[in-house]
C-alpha cells in the first residue's frame, strides 16, 4: 500500500530546515498564556516555603510577612494602573474578575436598574455572565461591531436609557487584537451616571491604562497574561459608592468584603513583579513587539495572495496579527503547522467547532474565519522565529493550495 505524501501530516513532516536560533516547537500563542518571567518566578519561590504564612494570620511573624507581600503587590499593580493599593482586590484571574464585576454591579444595584450593556465580541467570560443574569429578569443590549472591529460610539449612546445600571466592554479583544476606545467610553458612561467595567487582561502591561484618565471604574487583569503565574488575577475597584458590589464569594470577609477566600500570597507576589517589569519595560517592549508584528504580517502577505487581516491595524495590540487564508482548509493548515503554537481562536472556547464569534461578528463568512490564524508575539520571540513561522505558513499555504486546486 502507497502512502499518500500529500496529507498535511505529511506536510508537517517536509518541514523547512530550522534555522540556528530557533527551537521547536515555536510559541506563538502569547494571547492565550504567556510563559512565567524568570524574574517573577525567583520573586515567588520563598512563598512557597520560606515565607508560607496566610496573609490573614496577622498574629505572628510568618502572617506578617505574607501580609507585607500581599500590600507590596497591590502597590505595584495600583502604581502600573493608575490606581490606589486599597482599589485593588485580588482574584483567581480575569474570569473570576469578570463575573464579581458584572454580577456584583448586577445585584447591589438591582433597586436603580436591570439594563445591561456589553458588545457581542466579548470574551465568553463576559458574554456567559450577561446570559446568566437575562435568565435573571435583567436586560442585556449586545452592540455589534463595525468591519474593523470597533464599536459605534453613537450607537452605544443611544443604548444607555435611565435604568442602565453597568456597561461592560474590553479594552483589547483577545482574538484580533482590536483597542476600544476606553477613554471616550469611560466618558460617556459618566456623564450618564453609569458604571463602567472593561475587561483589561490583554492590555494590561502592553499599552498604558490609567483608570482615572480613562474613567474606569471596574478592571479586570490577568496574571498570566503578562508573564505573571496562572491562576491569580484582580478586580480594580474604584473607591467610590457608585462603584460598589455584592460579593459572589462568601466566607471571611477578605478583600474588603468583596472577595473571601485565603489569598494566593506566591502567586500575588508574581502578579505584583509582572506588573513592576510591565511599568518598566512597557513602552520599549510595545515598540519591538510592533516591530516583530509588522516583520511577520509583511513576510507573509509579500508573498502569498488572498490573505486577509482581520481588525483594525491602527487600533491594535502590537503582538497580535490575525490573518484569514483563502482557499485553504483551516483543519488542513493546523494540522501541518504542528511544530508552531497558534490559535486559530480564543484558547477559552477551543472545544467550539463553529466559526470564531468575534470572526462572525466583524463580517468574517464561515470558510475564512475557519482558515484564520491568531498570531501571539510575546516578550521572548526572536526575529529568527518570527522569519521561521512566516516561511512554514507560505510554505504551507501554497501547498495546501495546490493540492486543493489538483
């Protein structure tokens, strides 16, 4: 029996020589986790066994210590924000942060009003916390998005009436990368007396926020978004009555009663020097991580045709590139890329085997958005991955297309 040496495993196995520098298999899914800096992690490493107090065992020295951890790390993720130590309470990460915004807002505030108003391109996060609260009684208006991604903010007016309690939209979307425009939102849902939550996990620590120039008063973040540890995330909540939820998690009071539960002392102290390197190395790492992008998007639409980038490029995370392939099967090309790590949609709906939402949601037909790559550049790419995973993608791209064409 022949073998057939057109599949796309076998694709996968006629890979390009790899070159020195890079090693396989290449991450480039830096937007649905990124690897713990070193530098983090030697900061955790006593809290696990030297330092193993609870936070909340403010009796003896070993409470004490993780006490001070735990104060240390909100001033540095309140410094990176724009925000007070006291604003910020501390999470499993930006699901749980999600869920207490929403529905915290949802149910202190259920005497003034039961509209809610979020955009159809959230993450499920989000979108799943809306649905939970409509078999609530409470009313969710989903505002479509434009062909770039953005919202209308016309439209967005318009949907706030005097019973909107909360507006929830993403700063960055975790698929094609696209920035809302936060601060315009932010001012908006002020001049309405409305409370306003983003979810903040994909842009923390990659471009600036500052919750009180972009009118913020609920934020969401995620450790290991920014090279912080997985499993450890916060809510800013601005210290203002306007802003103020019900707890979703009872038992002890921590957090400023907003949040119960034993802190998470090493992975805060990571959460803590992730923000610290985000405030420091920020601005430098943006530009090289836009540089890297542009490299990557030009080696590939240079040389293939019926390529097409999905969100807006002027309004967009500087590592993230999502490009939709013509005339290419999206199983196909997954299955041959097999030493590159991408996504061809959000990490946290990767059992789903129907069409990105957020793809649909921008105009995207069925065929492209199964064809679509989300690219992730992170902090420890090198030039010579990104040249490598731009040549197995045109590689592959073309044969796939000539086999689809005989």
């Amino acid at each position: 029996m022949s073998t057939d040496t057109k599949t796309p495993q076998a694709l996968a196995q006629a890979q390009l020589a790899v070159p020195e520098g890079v090693k396989l298999p290449v991450y480039m899914d830096n937007h649905a986790t990124t690897p713990t800096d070193p530098r983090v992690l030697e900061e955790m490493l006593p809290y696990f066994v030297e330092k193993f107090g609870n936070a909340a065992s403010l009796n003896h020295a070993f409470g004490w210590a993780a006490h001070e951890a735990v104060d240390a790390a909100r001033q540095r993720i309140a410094k990176l924000i724009g925000a007070t130590a006291e604003e910020i309470v501390f999470t499993s990460g930006a699901t749980e942060s999600d869920n207490l915004a929403i529905k915290g807002v949802a149910e202190m505030h259920r005497a003034k009003g039961d509209h809610i108003i979020t955009a159809v391109t959230e993450h499920k996060a989000v979108l799943d916390s809306c649905k939970r609260l409509e078999k609530y009684g409470y009313r969710v208006t989903y505002l479509p998005v434009q062909k770039d991604g953005l919202l209308d903010l016309d439209e967005l007016r318009r949907a706030i009436d005097d019973k909107t309690i909360l507006v929830t939209i993403m700063s960055a979307n975790n698929e094609i990368g696209v920035l809302q425009s936060i601060e315009e939102i932010g001012k908006l849902c002020l001049e309405r007396g409305v409370i306003f939550h983003t979810d903040a996990a994909q842009s923390i620590g990659k471009v600036p926020v500052d919750v009180n120039k972009q009118n913020i008063d609920l934020m969401s973040i995620a450790g290991h978004k920014i090279y912080g540890p997985k499993g450890v995330g916060a809510l800013y909540v601005r210290k203002n009555p306007k802003a103020q939820l019900s707890a979703t998690i009872d038992g002890g009071g921590h957090e400023r009663g907003m949040r119960s539960g034993t802190l998470n002392v090493p992975g805060i102290v990571g959460l803590g020097k992730a923000c610290a390197i985000a405030q420091e190395e920020m601005l430098k790492e943006s530009c090289h991580l836009a540089g890297k992008r542009n490299r990557l998007r030009d080696r590939i639409l240079n040389r293939l045709g019926e390529v097409y980038i999905n969100g807006s490029m002027e309004r967009r995370l500087p590592g993230n590139l999502n490009l939709s392939f013509g005339n290419v099967d999206g199983e196909s090309m997954m299955l041959a890329l097999n030493d590159i790590a991408v996504s061809s949609g959000s990490a946290c709906s990767a059992a789903a085997i129907e069409p990105s939402h957020v793809l649909r949601a921008i105009g995207i037909s069925d065929d492209l958005a199964h064809s679509s790559i989300r690219f992730g550049i992170g902090r420890f790419n090198t030039d010579a991955e990104i040249d490598y995973v731009a040549d197995r993608v045109v590689e592959t791209v073309q044969q796939l297309r000539e086999l689809s064409a005989a």
